[in-house]
C-alpha cells in the first residue's frame, strides 16, 4: 500500500523564511457537514495553518517553489487594500 507522503519545504523569501507542508486529501464527512479537501500545501505561522497551493506528488522542487512564492506575493505581500 503507498501511502501519501508528507513534504515539507523551507522557502526564504524577501528576507524572511515561510515553512510549508503539504497535507493528505480529506474524504467528505457527511456526518460533521465538512467537504472533500484535496492533497494541499499549507503554510505554517504561528501555531495556524493556511492553504496555499494544491500538492501534487512528483512536481519539480523549482516549479513548487515559484508556485509558492506568486502565492505568497499574493496572499502575504499583496498590498491592503483601503475598506
């Protein structure tokens, strides 16, 4: 049986260091109402967890990379917009 295996991934960026994980896709649980998740990339700060990129196994460590840091463009240096 192959079972999923985890990743993880140091990326610094701008000066700071962003630690990633990729986690296993979740089956839908009907009886806690929560949806099917797929195998995803989350980034961890702080004691929290975010989704950042869906994980596919076998993909390049550079495409990964450039894949991570455009959403940490996006996601962490985008800048505020006014309310």
């Amino acid at each position: 049986m192959g079972g999923f295996k985890t990743e993880q991934r140091q990326l610094p960026h701008r000066g700071r260091s962003f630690h990633f994980v990729s986690y296993e896709a979740q089956n839908a649980n009907p009886a806690r109402k929560l949806g099917a998740v797929p195998a995803t990339w989350y980034l961890l700060s702080s004691g929290n967890r975010w989704p950042a990129i869906p994980h596919q196994a076998g993909q390049p460590e550079a495409e990964v990379d450039a894949l991570l840091i455009a959403w940490l463009e996006e996601h962490v240096f985008a800048p505020a917009v006014p309310v």
